[in-house]
C-alpha cells in the first residue's frame, strides 16, 4: 500500500511538471466564457477583463480528490483577493460533469467553495483544447492572455502559482514580490509562537527580507531574514524558516508586516491576528480524540505545558489504520497548555488517503475540532481556575462579553438556527464561564 502512495504523489508531481512545460506553450488569446452561476449570476469573462480585472477559471468535476483538496486554498486566495479583500481577481468555478445544480451546490457547499460556482454539463467548446485533467486553473490577463497553471494540487505550489500569476497581470514579467504566504500562531495569557512563512511570488529573486512586528498600533521588533529566497519559493522550505516567540505580549491584536527590497505590491505584505480569541475551560478533565487515517505510522503528537513538560505524547506507529484513540487527562490549572500533532509524510490526515481528525474537549465543550493540515498543526489552550459562579454573581459581576460557538467548536457571530451552541460570557473580573445552549424553532 506504501509503495502504491509514494507512487501516486510521484505522479501527481510529475503531473505538475508536464503542466508547468505546457503552460509555456500558451500564447494564445482566451476565448469568452458566458456562463450563469448557481445563484442566477450572470458572468462575462471579457466583461471582466475590460474591467481592468485578471479571471481565475477552474474547471473542476465532483469526484476529484485533488480538487476538494484545492477547494479550501481557492477560498483563501477568493478571501485575499476577491471582493471581501483587495478585489483585484474574480474567480470562477466550473464543473464540467453531467450533475443537476442541486448535486453540484450541495457539493461545492461541503467542500467549501465560496467564489461563484458554475454547473457546465461538459467543458465549454473553446476551452476543450486547454482542459484535460482536473482541478485545471486557468490564469487570463486584461490583455486576455492566458497562462495554464498546475493540476492536481501540490499546496503550496498552487497557490504560489495563482499570486505569481496574478501579478504578472499586473506587473509583467520583472517584479519582485513578497508576501506572508502562511501565519501559524498559537496564543496562550502574553505568550505567543509565531511561524511566519514567506513566499516569494515574483519573478526575480527576493533579498533583504524583513518583518516588522506591532501589537495594536505600536511597533515591538523587526525580524531580519538575511538570505535570498527564489521565485516561486517560501521560507519554511529552506534551511532558515522564520519564527516569533514572546511570552510578554500585550495588546489584542498582533500584525506581521514583511519586506523586500524592490517590492512592487504592497497589498500582500501584512497579516493581522486576533489575540482576544484565546481557548480557555474551567474544566480540568480533558480528552484528545485523535482519529488515524490509513498510515497511521506518519503521525505523532504531544501536549506540553507551559514548563515544557511533556504531558502526553504517542505516536500513529502503535494503532491501526482508521482507529479511533481517545485520551483522558486531568490537568493542572492557572497553566498554559500546547497540542501539537505532525504528519511526517505531509499529506496530513484527511481527506485523501482516510478520513482521519483530531477533537480536544474540556468537560462538554470542544475547543478544538480539525481535520486539515498537512505537515503539523499547533493549538494552545488554558486551564483556569474554577470560580464559585454563585460567588460570582453575588458579587454582581457584569458581563462584558459574550462568544458564541458550534459544538466543534468553531466561532459564529450569533446562532441564526435552531440547535445546541456553546456560549462563553466574559465577566469584568476576567472570569469565564461556558455553557450549552439550545435554539429551539419556532412556531
């Protein structure tokens, strides 16, 4: 079965490669594409480009592994650069099988497309010579020049691919261009890790890189990186990847602001994080349910504390493939924790070679549900100690603020339907208190 893996991801490099040398041989004029999406939409690719706007075709069929894989990073990049964000791109999907809307609606909703989405029952006419495998991403110019990016999907080359391209829209072809390509952060009381990985998404050589680090609007510290990074290339492959640690922080927000000399787009160069977003329970009795995909020996993890002690670690190696592992710990409280789990092949644990995921709860709520990574995935949490609600209110205590949450755990602005909900309330006194709720319909 290994040997059935490693040659699969042989392919769909190779795959890359062999598209990469077609895309060189695009010199050709973009046909139109009219098309009306799911939600009666109404496109017009030359439309579009009169506009002064690049169009992002990506002509994709439901089942297609890669192209579910890809979904999540189209939806970044729609997030980045779409109308929610610089609105220098419109981005269309286009599935090219014979499915009813509904299929394809229901499907694009599950994968987490959220660009428009068009139903084609085939390939449009004009674009058959340019589509023959799938997800195939197209690139057009205003001039209506046209490049042929990857298929498959070898994230982060794609997405590299997609910026690069975008840019050479923009700036021709010799420009330099730095952006802060991926932001892992971990957050716990003042402290806060930091893995900053810088792409390189122009066509020169990208030297003298810095970032300049502020919390809210005040400058803290600058990071001097003092290599080259090649085109097409971020730091976190190279032997110097890039990292910001301290443990005195203040502030609620925290913002990354990379550097280069030369730099022409300005647009990419800052990444701002919320830090008022901290997990913190009451609970000391935790559970790290970790579901295995079909290697199970890829992957290990551990909880460490705020000391450095390990707490709890394992290892894939010692379960089966696709087995369900629960871990029941009883920590210690006022402390700081960290999970962190790696996948040494770097395909991670779903969705392609299992259905694998990992859940930390506290008591009846979840504060962390994931299913996506690649390489490894960090989380930091709290402990706090328990406060005698009863006490609490007693003391008449205000609520300052209150967060609402699925049961995996993920933010929502209000719960808009019926359901059970997590809410965690913020008293004035710094203390938290989380509880379950339930929306019932009405009538």
């Amino acid at each position: 079965m290994k040997i059935s893996k490693e040659f699969s991801l042989m392919a769909k490099r190779l795959f890359i490669i062999f598209s990469a040398i077609y895309a060189s041989l695009l010199g050709q004029t973009a046909p139109n594409l009219v098309a009306t999406d799911l939600n009666g939409v109404a496109h017009n690719v030359y439309e579009y480009l009169d506009e002064g706007k690049p169009v992002l075709l990506d002509f994709f069929i439901l089942n297609c592994i890669p192209c579910q894989d890809g979904a999540e990073y189209m939806s970044e990049f729609w997030e980045s650069y779409g109308p929610n964000g610089s609105d220098q791109i419109q981005i269309l999907s286009v599935e090219v099988n014979n499915n009813s809307d509904e299929i394809v609606e229901e499907t694009s909703n599950n994968w987490g497309i959220i660009n428009p989405v068009i139903n084609s029952n085939d390939i449009p006419g004009a674009y058959i010579p340019f589509v023959y495998a799938f997800p195939n991403y197209i690139m057009i110019c205003p001039d209506r020049s046209m490049s042929l990016l990857a298929h498959g999907f070898g994230y982060p080359i794609s997405l590299l691919e997609w910026e690069q391209a975008l840019n050479t829209c923009n700036f021709g072809n010799d420009y330099t261009d730095v952006t802060i390509f991926d932001l892992e952060i971990t957050h716990c009381k003042k402290q806060v890790f930091a893995n900053i990985n810088i792409g390189n998404v122009g066509l020169k050589p990208a030297s003298n890189i810095s970032i300049d680090v502020f919390t809210d609007s005040s400058y803290h510290s600058t990071i001097n990186w003092n290599y080259v990074l090649p085109t097409g290339n971020v730091t976190n492959d190279t032997s110097q990847p890039i990292s910001f640690e301290n443990s005195d922080i203040n502030g609620s927000t925290i913002h990354f602001q990379v550097n280069a000399n030369g730099d022409v787009n300005q647009l990419n160069n800052t990444v701002s994080y919320d830090l008022t977003n901290e997990l913190i329970t009451t609970s000391k009795d935790i559970t790290i349910e970790i579901k295995t995909d079909n290697y199970p020996d890829e992957t290990t993890w551990s909880l460490v504390d705020g000391n450095g002690n390990i707490v709890s670690e394992g290892a894939g190696v010692n379960y089966q493939s696709n087995e369900l592992i629960s871990i029941d710990l009883e920590l210690d409280s006022s402390m700081c924790y960290t999970f962190m789990i790696n996948d040494k092949y770097g395909d991670g644990i779903c969705c392609s070679y299992g259905d694998g995921y990992y859940q930390i709860t506290a008591g009846e709520d979840t504060l962390v549900y994931n299913n996506k990574f690649l390489t490894h995935k960090k989380h930091s949490f709290y402990v706090d100690e328990v406060i005698d609600i009863e006490e609490t209110n007693q003391q008449e205590l205000r609520v300052i603020n209150s967060k609402f949450f699925d049961l995996k755990g993920r933010e929502i602005s209000y719960p808009q339907h019926a359901g059970a909900y997590l809410r965690k309330d913020y008293y004035e006194n710094g203390f938290t208190k989380s509880s379950k709720i339930i929306i019932c319909e009405r009538k």
